[in-house]
C-alpha cells in the first residue's frame, strides 16, 4: 500500500528513452539490477540528502532495517494475497545431509547459471517489498502522546513481467518518510511533504504531474482496498514523462489497526511519502544529460527551495 509502486507489470513503458549512463557510472544487469559507481553513486547520495533534508523538517528519527520482513509479520495487512506476483522470498535448502548432498549432485549437471533445488526448508521471510513497512511493525503496540516521524531507506525487491535500467528494477533503492499520528496530523505532514517535493522538483527543473494512483493488487476486482482507492484516492504519484517518481500514500487506519498502534485514544493513522532514488537518477539524466558536469547539485536545490 505504499512506496513508489511501479506501473501494472506487463505493460511496456513507453515514450521516454533510457539514456546511456555507462561512461557515468552505471552497470546493468538483465535480470533487474543496477550496480552504480563514481559521478552517478555521488548523484544518488545527493539525492538522498535532498530527502533527508525534507525529513529534517519534522526531525524524522532516522531506522536502519534488515533486508528482510519476516512473512508472518506481513499476514495482518494481507500483503501476499494482495500482491503474490510481486513477491521475492527468501529460501534455504533443506539442511538434512542427504538433501545437501542431492542439492551438489545435481549442480554438476545443471546448465550454466542455473540452480537446480533440492528439498527447500519452509520460507518464512520476504525480501522488503517497500521500506516502511518495517517502521509498522518496528513499533507494533506503540500508544503514541505525539505523532512519530520516522525516515528509512532499504533496499526493496519487486518482481515484474520486464526490466529497464533504473526505470524498472527487480531490486532498487527507496528513502521514505512516515508519519504516525491522527488523521488530521498526517493529513498536514503528507500536503507539506507534497509540497517540498514539489519544490525540489521544480528546483531540478524536472517536469512532473500529480496523478491519483492505485496499488498494483494481483486481482483488483476481488480486493476492497482497491475499490476504496478509485472511489476515495488516497495514493497520489509524481509522475515524470510516465514514470513515478515518488508518492504520497495515506493509509488511513490500516496500519494502525493491523499493528495496534494507537494515537488519542484510536487505532493510528498512518501516511508516507517515498521517493524512488533509483527513477530519480533516470529522470535527471534524461533531463539533464549523461555528462555529469552538467547535472544540477542537488544538496544546493534543495538548500535553495529551503525543503527543510
């Protein structure tokens, strides 16, 4: 219900290029991986710091957490029916020897690059789907005197029908701000927030428009929440060319409800913005260029339009 959410896997994003960023710092992999380096790993950490600057405004508490959400701690919020087809689990073999060794046999006459399993132990772990999903279930049972502000980034995983260079990635980096409170209080953070980014974007002279959007549920017609998203919009996308870049996403309830986290007396509301680091480096470099002696500092925008 959060993050920057792709577009509906198998549709081909068309109409802007991907431009050539090898010479900048860029190492593709097909099966949905960026690996960065040099002039575009620096553009990425300034971005990043853009972020954290709109984070500032709110003192955001900053949480590092793992790669992986134990798949129990998703069933309150029903995430694998809602969204099995982007799922990507974690897995190990069977640790009985007689496993193992039938495990090692059968690489010997595996093709190249292929793994052939064995018996797997049950899985139990998903690999982050988006970053703030870890903030609910980091503070499960909380009763909040005050809103929370939290800011976290992780590394999230999402499977699709296609792959492109930073446009659409199996793995990929998202920075988000949360906010825990009552409706009302996380109505104000996610207009502010709306705004900052705004700001920044026009600072970066990157052309967006705010569209209502909808979670990519793997069968929208049997899902309430997806109807309850057309009829009352409550994920709205930057949305540059036809890539979004970031979302503002209000949760209502939901979370608060799932985790018990309560705020005056009621189950919290709960709302985030999440920008998609690795969609921004396509943007700014398909606006601005692949020299990076011509790419905007982004720590100097975002001190410019005053976001923090």
């Amino acid at each position: 219900m959060s993050g920057a959410t792709p577009a509906s896997a198998g549709t081909q994003d068309a109409g802007i290029a991907a431009p050539d960023l090898s010479a900048a710092g860029l190492r593709w992999d097909t099966r949905g991986h960026s690996t960065l380096s040099g002039p575009l790993l620096e553009l990425a950490a300034g971005l990043d710091d853009a972020f954290l600057s709109i984070a500032s405004r709110w003192t955001a508490q900053p949480e590092e957490h793992p790669a992986l959400l134990a798949a129990g701690d998703l069933e309150p919020v029903d995430y694998l029916t809602s969204f099995p087809h982007l799922a990507t689990f974690a897995v190990c073999l069977a640790p009985e020897e007689d496993n193992l060794r039938e495990f090692v046999a059968a690489q010997q006459a595996s093709a190249a690059g292929v793994v052939r399993l064995a018996r797997l132990a049950p899985p139990m772990d998903v690999l982050t789907p988006a970053a703030c999903y870890h903030v609910y279930v980091h503070h499960r049972g909380e009763v909040l005197s005050a809103p929370r502000y939290v800011t976290t980034r992780n590394t999230c995983f999402r499977r699709e029908a296609f792959y492109e260079p930073l446009r659409r990635q199996w793995s990929f980096q998202m920075r988000e701000i949360v906010c825990i409170g009552t409706r009302d209080e996380v109505a104000e953070f996610l207009a502010t927030a709306r705004a900052a980014a705004d700001r920044l974007m026009g600072e970066l002279d990157l052309p967006i428009r705010w569209e209502a959007a909808t979670d990519p549920f793997f069968n929208p017609a049997a899902n309430p929440r997806y109807l309850a998203q057309r009829l009352q919009p409550t994920k709205h996308e930057a949305v540059y060319g036809d890539l979004a870049l970031a979302s503002v996403n209000l949760h209502e309830d939901h979370f608060g409800t799932a985790y018990a986290i309560s705020r005056a007396g009621r189950a919290a509301t709960t709302g985030c913005v999440a920008f998609g680091i690795d969609r921004w480096l396509y943007a700014l470099t398909n606006r601005w260029g692949t020299d990076p002696a011509d790419w905007p500092d982004v720590r100097a925008a975002a001190e410019r339009c005053g976001v923090s």
